[in-house]
C-alpha cells in the first residue's frame, strides 16, 4: 500500500510503497477513504510524543469501510463504513469496566503508537469495543472528523463543560476542534466569545455561531477582553490550542465558579503553562481534562448531526490526495490554519 512516512522527527515525510497491514484475533483492518489532518500528527511528527517509533505513518482522524476481520470479531463483516475513536480501548480494563474508554489503561492509538491513517490501509484494535458505524447518508470526508476533532469538541462542551444555555463559553483556538466547539456550543444555546490570531478563523467560527470574537494578535490582555465581553467571564473556557499563553487566558476569562476544559495538547517543549492558582481557589475554579470519547458515547451526537442541528461537513475547509499529505503536514507548525484539511488516500 502507500503511505506517508517519516523517519526523523521535524525532517519532510514522504509517500512510499510500504506492507500492507494484517488484521489481529480481535481486530481489523480499514481501507481509509478520508482522514483528517490534526494539530495532534503534526506534535507526533515533531518527536513531542513518546509513543511514536521511528519509522513511523501518522494519521488518527479516520473513515473508511472494511478490508479484513479478525476472527475473533463478533460485530463487524468485511464492507461495513465505519469510523472510530482516536483512543482505541482496550475493553477490559479498569477504565473500560467503568464506561470510561478514552482515559483506557491499555489503550492504543493509530497514528502514535501504530502505524496510522495517512496510508490506504490501517490496522485497529479491539474491534468490537471501539468501532462506530457510519450511516449511508453520511460522507466519509465528513465522518473522518467525528473520531477526534468533532468527537473531542463534543465531549469536552457537553459532558466535561456541562454547558447550559445562555451560558458564556470562551473558545481559545479556532482550528479544527476548536470550530467544532463554537458550533456544538451554539447548538447548546450557548453565547460563544471565540479567541484566535487568525482573521479567517474567527471568520469562520463567526459563521459557526460565535456571539463575539477577540484577535488575539491585538486585544493585549486576552482574558480581560473575554470577560469584558461576557459580562464578567465566561462559564465554561475550552483551550482547544494548547500552549501556555491560550491555557492561562482560558483560566483567567473564567467568572466564579467556571470551568476550564484543557483540550489542545501541552508540549513539553514549550514549557509549563502559568496557571493562577490563587485565582482558581477564590474564585473556586474547575480545572478539567477532555481526552476524545469512547465509541458508546456516540449516539447523541450522531442523532444531532443527522438532525442538522450540527453540521461537521462545514467545517471542511479543504481535501487532498495522499501525495500532498506530507507538505500540508509539515505547514501546520507555521500556521494551524481555519477550518480542516482531509486526506483521501485512495485518490
């Protein structure tokens, strides 16, 4: 099959010929017909995660319909559309038993520690725990977003965020998580403020329901202007970025008794973010983590999509072909970019 790989961390990727994957006892194999390009592949790329092994295929946002079933898979035939989880649990864990398969002991997770989606043809673990059927009426250019960015967005606004409406909720960092917060969050009846450095971003998260906008490039104090705007800060204030600077203005924009939903991953390389605990404790602060959700957890938000109430094909700014993988991959360091770019393997 082909498939983009790298081999030195933060050094160009390329497209080559490599084996094609074998399905486990309890797994299958994936023909990708679309995988979105995150923030996430490009960390994984730079040598910022350390489940990642040299030679290594990213690519975790996926979609596709099966090539193989392993035989101790009771719930899936060879031709079903499916998609899944970036955390790929492993069902029978601590975690698991508790229904709380994206913080999984023994999870995997294509792209970081496998071999990934940017390729024909992925490899996933522990079918029957963690595949989600696609509908018909659904494309897999749309449906590869659900098992990271949108999925993520969901959960951290609804379940982690507890949103409420007329609640304020404050978005720092409008890529592809980011947007799909701003438009679930509206969907809620949320009054959305959404923060970004980019005009087309904040373009876009406009046009996905955002109430007000702040450029961080020119507000100065960002969390100042996200209370102002509020009308003394926000209930809930996703970092949907992750970087030190977007982490200590979520926290400060929150009024009393608010809640930070850290989403966007934190390198260690850019160091540890500034929190201010004092304020955290007058003010009685929530400091929570949001990491995907588990394939049971779906349905809510695929009855929401199907209804039109969400629309996550919207947020497809772009599609390319595998051979433009590679460069799109590396652009995301510079700029993160509005909307999402997909890949087609199979073009």
């Amino acid at each position: 099959m082909r498939a983009v790989v790298f081999e030195r961390y933060g050094e160009p990727a390329e497209v080559r010929d490599v084996a094609d994957p074998v399905p486990s006892l309890d797994g299958v194999v994936v023909r990708v017909e679309a995988t979105g390009l995150c923030r996430s592949d490009w960390h994984g790329w730079m040598g910022h995660d350390p489940d990642v092994v040299l030679p290594h295929v990213p690519g975790h946002e996926l979609a596709g319909v099966l090539e193989a079933v392993g035989d101790r898979v009771a719930r899936w035939r060879p031709g079903d559309r499916v998609t899944v989880p970036f955390v790929c649990a492993c069902g029978s864990c601590g975690a698991c038993a508790e229904g709380d398969q994206q913080v999984c002991e023994r999870q995997t997770q294509p792209g970081f520690t496998h071999w990934g989606s940017f390729a024909q043809y992925v490899a996933l673990e522990h079918a029957d725990v963690n595949l989600v059927a696609v509908p018909e009426e659904m494309s897999f250019v749309t449906a590869a977003g659900l098992g990271c960015r949108f999925a993520t967005a969901f959960r951290a606004v609804v379940a982690q965020g507890r949103v409420a409406p007329g609640q304020w909720v404050a978005v720092h960092g409008c890529g592809g998580v980011g947007l799909s917060a701003v438009m679930i969050a509206a969907a809620s009846g949320a009054r959305v403020v959404a923060v970004d450095i980019s005009p087309d971003a904040l373009d876009l998260a406009r046009k996905f329901g955002a109430a007000e906008c702040v450029d961080a490039s020119t507000a100065g104090d960002v969390a100042e202007a996200v209370r102002e705007l509020s009308g003394g800060g926000a209930h809930v204030s996703l970092d949907a970025l992750g970087s030190p600077a977007t982490c200590a203005a979520s926290v400060g924009g929150l009024r009393r008794r608010g809640r930070h939903i850290q989403v966007g991953l934190l390198p260690s390389a850019a160091g540890d973010p500034v929190v201010p605990m004092s304020r955290v404790i007058a003010l009685e602060l929530e400091l929570l983590g949001s990491h995907g959700m588990p394939a049971h957890a779906y349905a809510p938000m695929l009855e929401l999509v199907r209804a039109g109430a969400v629309r996550p094909d919207l947020l497809v700014t772009s599609t390319i072909p595998l051979s433009e993988a590679p460069a799109a991959l590396a652009a995301m360091g510079a700029a993160p970019g509005a909307g999402v770019t997909v890949v087609e393997p199979q073009r």
